[in-house]
C-alpha cells in the first residue's frame, strides 16, 4: 500500500491536471433514478496523447467506476487499465496501463455511477411538488469545479470540448440538456433522449436537467427558439424573462458583433439553487426568484432583480461560454464583464429605471470587500479547487465590473466596444487570460492599457485620494484606503476627473505618483474664495476609489448638496465616501450626521437607498458605541426619511415611476424600524385586512416587506400572534419572492426567544437550505442568540452545505456584526478546531469587521460634542 502511495504522489497535491493528454470530444450517457436518488453512466471520451505517457489522469470526485470497464482504444487495439484508483482528496482518478499508450487520438472509455446528493452542486436533486405529491427533478450545477461529481472528465475551463450526450429517463418526464433534441424512443416508461453534439465548450457549462415543466416560447429575428420553463402552472409568470430574453440576445449581437451561437436557449427556474443562477451553454438555469415575475405578487424590486440577472447570465454565452477564461485565476474577466453587460442591456431596455446610477450601489459593495486587509487582488491565484468558491465574491463581480466601466469610460465607449467585439472574434472557442484582453484595447486606443489597468487587477485594494487647497494650489495625495488601519501601502495609476461649481467646468488627469498639485487659476475654479463655489472630485463616481476632501471643501460641497447642485451620483458619492472615512475613524460621526442632515430634501432613489442603509449601520454602531444617544438618533433618522415618505404615501399611483415603487418600500421599512408610531400603526392595520383577504389591495407587494418588519417590531413570546400569522402566510404561498421576504422579515424581531425559535425553524425541512441565507441578518438582540444557535448547529450545517457560497453565508451574516475585540476572539478561538480551506477568507474578513466595529466604537466614545450635536440634529425645525 505505501508503495502505491508513492507511485502516484506526482500527481496528488498539484493545482492543475497533467497535459500530456488533451480531452477532445465526450460521448456521454446517463441514466438517473429519481426514486433511489441515484444515477448510472457510462462515457467515451477521445483524447489526443501528445507526450510518451501510461499513465492518465484526470477529475472525478464521489464517483464508483467500474473497474474492468475502464480501458484505452486506438487504431482498434483495445488496453485496459492495470489499475484505477480514486483520490478523493484530490478528487482526480489515476489510470494506469500495462504500456505506453499509442501518441495522437483514442477513445478512453468506462462505466460509472453516483448519488443524486441534496448539495446542490453536481448531479443533484431538487423536490418539488405536483398535484399535491412531493417530487424529485435530477439538475447539474457544476462551475466551478463540480462536472467531475457527474462523469469522470478534464475538469478545466482550458479543456475544451465537444459533447455529445444521450439521457435515459421515464418517459413522461421533459429532459433538457445545452444542445437541442435530435430524437427520442420510447422503451415501456423510460425514453432515450439524443441530443445534438455542442460546439467546442467547457465541462462547467455542460448541463442536464430532467423534471415535469411547462414553458413558454418566443423567437428572436434570427429564429433562435427560446423558452423559459418552470413547474407545471406557473408558465404565465415565465413572459416577463422570456421578452427580457428575446431582446437581449440582439441587443449583444450588435453590441459585440458576433451571434448567438447555439440553435436554442433554454432558461430553466429550479426550486432549490446555491447561487442566484448559472449560465450553462444553452440551459441557464436560475433560482425561482430571479426568473419568475408575477404582476400580483412580485415587488418592482423582483422586477428590475429579473431584468439583471437574465442579462447578466445571457452576457456569459458570450463572455465566458465562447470565449471562456484560462484558469480560476482569470475568473473575473467572466463575472466582472457580465455584471457590468448586464447594465448596459438593461439600461438599453428600461431606460426609466436610471440604471447606471444604480450601478454605484455594485461599485459600493466592491469598496467595502475591498477596503478590507483580508481583501484580495482582482486576479487571484487558486491552487486548489476547493479555493475556487470564495472568489465568487464582490471583488470578482463588483469590482470586476467597477474597473472594467472606469475603463471604458476613460478610452471612450465606441473604441471600447470596438476592441470586445475584435476580442471575442479573435478568442471565440478559445481561452484568454486578462491580458489578451488588455492587448486588444491597447491596439484599438493607442493607450498602455496593460500599464494602466494592472495596478488595479493585480494587487488588492484601492486609493483614498486626499483633495486640500493650498494657496492657489489644488494638492491630490494618494494612499490605499483600508477600513481598519491607518494606511496601507499600495499605489495606482488613477484616473482624476474633477469639475468646478459647473458640470461645464471639468479636468481630467492621471495621477502616476504619490501625490500631484494643479493651479486653481487653470482650472477655472479662481472663485474658490467665492462662498457657494465646490469641487467635485472622481466626477458622477466612475473611478474605483474615494476621496477625503479639506474641511473648507466638505463644508462647500454640504452646501451644494443642500442647494441641489450636484448630480445624483455625486450626491452618492460624496456621502458613501464620508461614512467610509467615518467607519474607518478618519472622520468623525459628528461630521457624518450633520452631512447627512444635508440630504433632507432628497428624492432620488438610489441616493435614499444608500442613506437610509448607512443609517442603518449607524444606528447598530451607536447601540453599541452610545447607547444613550440611540434615542435621539433614531428621532434624527425619522426626521429625515418622513418627508420623502409622506411625499410618496402609502398607496401606489397609477402609472407611477419604477424607483417611486421600490423606494416607497425602502421609506416606510426605515421608520417603521426606528419605532415612527404613526407608520407601525398603519402597518398594523394594512395587515390585519390583509389576513382577513390575501387579495386586499391594500397590501401590494411592494409594501409587504414593509409590513412584515412592521408586525415583528412588537413580536416577543407572550405576544407572538404576529409571528404565527407571518409563518402562516409563508406556509400558505408558492412564490419564492413571497417565502424569502417573508424569512428575512422575521429575522428583524426583537425577542431573543423568538428569535431562536426562527432560526431553528430556518433548518427545517419546511425552508429550503438555499434560502437560509437570507434570513440570518437578525435584529441586534438576537446576535448573541444567533452566534450560540450558530455553535450549536456547525456540525449539522457544515453536514448539510458542504464547500460552497451558501456555507460562507452562515459566518459572514452571523460573525460581522459583532463589534468588540473579545468577541472576535472568541469566533476565532471557536473556529481554530474547525477551520477548512472552504471557509478560511471568509472567516478571516467577517473577524477583521469585527476589528472595525470594534475601533469605530472606542472612537466614537471619544468624540466630545457628539450627543449634544445629534440632540441639535434630532430637535431640529426645518
């Protein structure tokens, strides 16, 4: 046995599968049980062996093959393998052969079989239920690296290949898979079902899915068929990603030039989904809530959610599936650009929703990871498959994305789009890494893109870029932004844009080094001395980065927010940067109210949207900071909201704007989770009709959410009538929508007992795993109930999650929002015996949070005139 161990050592430990074999096309069956929840295959793979090699190696992970079916055919001289063993560890299979195998192509063929697991990655099952009976449908999910869980295979996104594949399932079932049906035979109740081979593609693409659904159909100008599919009587709620759809796929053929490439698009909704969806060549499959769309129960929010994510997903079937990236390494060139595609088509689409001012709230979420020391650089190397998972993250997607628009804008759009339609030409059914991207745009623009851009994908983190008058000078000093100490040290080539009292007034420039300084007298902003001149620096927040402005300069910008004279993004801007530098003890909370206090008039949606969660996340600080100001300050943030809220009321207007409907939500959640009696009131009322008649319009969806917090703010245990009447309606629904607002809304009581009993409820069989996530953001009472809930059921929830994006859910939502240094200890004493590779960054970057917290707070207790400041702002007249 140890002589075994050591004749395959060379292979285990290795990030990436030996190329003296190149996989070329994949005959492959399959034959689910979806009673015994099991499925058998068998495979034929041709493979070109390029280097004197008797050995093969490739991926297979939770798999039984058959030995004696494993062998090697070329020139019609079949070899069989003198020994197969599996490393589970490694998760690949060693073949090995009496000789040397004969050079150019063979068939490699075996028979094997697996579990349907509950994991939802794999082969997997997923239950739903039909006429009352509780059914199992069999899905793949395999990106990252999961299609070796379902046939043994090159587990890489460089080993591309053809597929060919055939299924065996009962008869009455509908079988999809990423190319179109050539033909079916029936056999008494099972069908084999063959489908057309696919072009040259990835293995994390290959997709199969085998159920009971309806659909519905359209076709784009080109005759492409596409058709959404759903359980059985929810058709209806598939039309609106069906038209999305249609629209779509043309929209990309001309943005990028090429077309879609495959006869068909299937979009698929699948009960029970570890992501939000994935876009399999062909069969796209998502989770319910961001496919489905009901008029009568959806909120404008599920709406615009759809919208986005169906774009972002077809983007893939360019940026991704026919141009795929090298290596894990290079993932964000797949997500940053369909993240940021996905705007662009859904702004070509919906121009009234203002979409790219809603894009900042992307580039927000990318700061945030990234202001952190456990960050990590856009580009990442992975080592092993298991570290794949958690790069699936804000810096991949959000960054990804911030960057790539900070790009365009800086070579222009047309250049840009000019230089993707030539990269996806030259790179179709092929690889690239990063920088064949950035050699493409530096051809088409004449600029040093490689130079320009790496600062900014290979390493972490970004720039603060201080802003001062000094004389009549305007100084810029640049240093790396981290939320948790003072400076790091890293440098970027920035792109400044500024503009001067006028949006006709602007400068751009490149800041190469540390600092830089410009004449005021050149830019035109000689009238600084003038009291109602400002500076608006990173113009409309297009660049990945913040700026800390002089007090003159802060206090000038104030004024022009209150005198409306910035655009909506710089009024983001220049309040998501402020609560940054607040958060990170560079300014103080003082400051941060009284500029908060300038956004009174305020009416704009995504403006409102980041002002009302910063209140949010200030009103948690001070609890713990302060306790003894939190009154005054939930007055201040009621004072604030109610305008806005009283501007839009309660009850929709006919025809009324898209952002109108999913701010009106927001509003009405924000006072009534500061106690605004007035608001809870009505909330009451509204859902007391609402329980005697679910078709009440009083309660549109748009408003549930609302409602929901509202009737749990006065929930405990001896008054839990509230609780019980939510879990009925939860029990009483079909829509996904529906279930996880209601989850998350009944995280927000306040009794730690009730609190305890939810979260065991959150692992019962009546919650779906997927959806847990969205229900641990508990109200601030319930996080210590929550972290011991958490320690006692690691063991059951590391069982049932596996590796994955959901597990990292469970430490994120739970650890983060601590915020005192014995605490972070403590978790991290907690996990020291239980730490896996799947679950290490995640841990890390919600302690360092919790170092954060921990400094804001001791820095808050030290700021002198802060209650008497928020008393002012809190008895405020206006």
């Amino acid at each position: 046995m140890e002589q075994q161990k050591q004749k395959f050592s060379e292979f285990k430990g290795q990030p990436r599968l030996p190329k003296f074999a190149i996989p070329k096309r994949y005959d492959l069956k399959l034959k689910p049980d979806l009673t015994a929840c099991k499925f058998t295959g068998a495979v034929d793979i041709s493979v070109d062996v390029v280097s004197d090699t008797k050995f093969l190696i490739l991926n297979a992970a939770e798999l039984s093959v058959r030995s004696n079916s494993v062998k090697f055919t070329s020139n019609d001289k079949a070899v069989e393998a003198v020994d197969v063993e599996m490393c589970e560890e490694d998760e690949i299979m060693v073949l090995e052969f009496k000789e040397s195998l004969p050079l150019g192509v063979g068939v490699l063929s075996m028979v094997f079989e697996g579990a349907l697991n509950d994991r939802m990655k794999g082969f997997y099952r997923s239950t739903y239920e039909h006429n009352g009976e509780k059914k199992n449908m069999a899905v793949t999910q395999f990106e990252p690296a999961d299609a070796r869980r379902c046939f043994p295979c090159w587990d890489e996104p460089a080993c591309k290949a053809t597929f060919k594949i055939t299924l065996e399932v009962p008869f009455e079932l509908v079988a999809l898979s990423n190319m179109p049906v050539i033909e079916e035979k029936i056999e008494g109740n099972l069908k084999t079902v063959y489908y057309q081979e696919s072009p040259i593609m990835s293995t994390y693409l290959v997709a199969v899915v085998v159920g009971l659904f309806d659909y519905v159909e359209d076709h784009t100008p080109d005759g492409i068929t596409v058709r959404v599919y759903c359980q059985i009587g929810k058709g209806d709620q598939g039309k609106f990603a069906l038209d999305v759809a249609v629209k779509t796929l043309d929209l990309y053929k001309e943005y990028f030039a090429v077309p879609y490439s495959l006869p068909k698009l299937d979009m698929i909704a699948i009960p029970d989904f570890a992501a939000g969806a994935m876009e399999n060549y062909g069969l796209v499959t998502y989770r319910e809530t961001v496919l489905l769309y009901d008029d009568k129960h959806s909120a404008a929010a599920n709406k615009q959610r759809v919208a986005t994510v169906v774009a972002h997903e077809l983007a893939h079937q360019w940026f991704g599936n026919l141009v795929t990236m090298e290596w894990w390494t290079h993932l964000w060139l797949n997500e940053g650009f369909a993240t940021w595609v996905s705007y662009l088509a859904t702004d070509g689409l919906f121009p009234e929703w203002q979409i790219w001012t809603q894009f900042l709230e992307e580039s927000t979420e990318g700061l945030r990871l990234d202001g952190l020391a456990e960050s990590h650089p856009i580009e990442v190397d992975i080592n092993h498959a298991h570290e794949i998972d958690e790069i699936f993250d804000a810096i991949s997607y959000r960054k990804g994305a911030s960057v790539i628009r900070m790009l365009q804008s800086y070579l222009g759009p047309e250049c840009f789009q000019r230089a993707l339609a030539s990269y996806i030409k030259r790179y179709a059914c092929s690889n690239a890494k990063t920088e064949d991207l950035w050699s493409v745009l530096q051809e088409e623009s004449g600029e040093p893109v490689n130079k320009l851009m790496n600062s900014w994908t290979k390493q972490k983190g970004y720039p603060v870029v201080s802003v001062r008058v000094k004389g009549q000078k305007l100084e810029f000093e640049q240093t790396q932004f981290l939320l948790g100490a003072s400076r790091g040290d890293g440098e970027w080539i920035v792109p400044i844009t500024l503009c001067c009292s006028s949006y006709d007034s602007r400068k751009s420039f490149l800041l190469q080094t540390v600092s830089e300084s410009l004449n005021l007298k050149e830019l035109s902003c000689a009238s600084v001395s003038n009291v109602s001149s400002w500076i608006k620096v990173n113009v409309d927040q297009i660049g990945f980065y913040r700026v800390k402005y002089d007090e003159d300069l802060s206090a000038r910008l104030r004024l022009a927010i209150e005198r409306k004279c910035l655009s909506t993004s710089d009024k983001y801007g220049v309040l998501d940067d402020y609560y940054a530098l607040s958060m990170a003890c560079q300014q103080s909370l003082t400051s941060l109210l009284t500029l908060m206090s300038a956004y009174r008039e305020e009416r704009d949606y995504t403006v409102l949207s980041n002002l009302i969660s910063i209140s949010y996340k200030v009103s948690r600080i001070v609890a713990d900071a302060a306790p003894d100001i939190l009154d005054d300050v939930k007055l201040f943030f009621i004072n604030l909201f109610q305008y806005p809220a009283e501007t839009l009321g309660w009850d929709p207007k006919q025809g009324e704007a898209h952002l109108d409907a999913m701010l009106r939500g927001e509003l009405l959640t924000a006072l009534v989770s500061y106690g605004h009696e007035i608001t809870l009131n009505e909330a009451n009322r509204r859902f007391h009709m609402f329980l005697d008649d679910r078709n009440s319009p009083v309660l549109p969806p748009d408003l549930r959410r609302t409602v929901y917090v509202a009737i749990m703010q006065n929930v405990s245990k001896s008054n839990r009538s509230g609780y019980d009447s939510l879990l009925r309606v939860y029990r009483e629904t079909d829509l996904s929508q529906e279930k996880t607002r209601i989850l998350g809304s009944l995280a927000s009581c306040r009794d730690p007992e009730i609190i305890h009993e939810f979260l065991n409820f959150l692992l019962s069989s009546e919650v779906r795993s997927q959806d847990v996530v969205f229900a641990l953001s508990v109200s601030r009472d319930g996080h210590e109930t929550a972290w011991n809930w958490l320690k006692e059921n690691w063991d059951h929830i590391s069982k049932t999650y596996g590796s994955g994006f959901l597990i990292t859910g469970f430490i994120s939502a739970i650890v983060s929002q601590f915020s005192s240094y014995e605490k972070a200890e403590e978790v991290e004493q907690y996990f020291a015996s239980r730490m896996k590779s799947y679950i290490a960054r995640t841990l890390k970057q919600s302690i360092e949070k919790v170092h954060i917290n921990a400094k804001w707070v001791q820095s808050i207790q030290k700021e002198k005139h802060l209650a008497g400041a928020v008393k002012e702002l809190a008895y405020r007249k206006y």
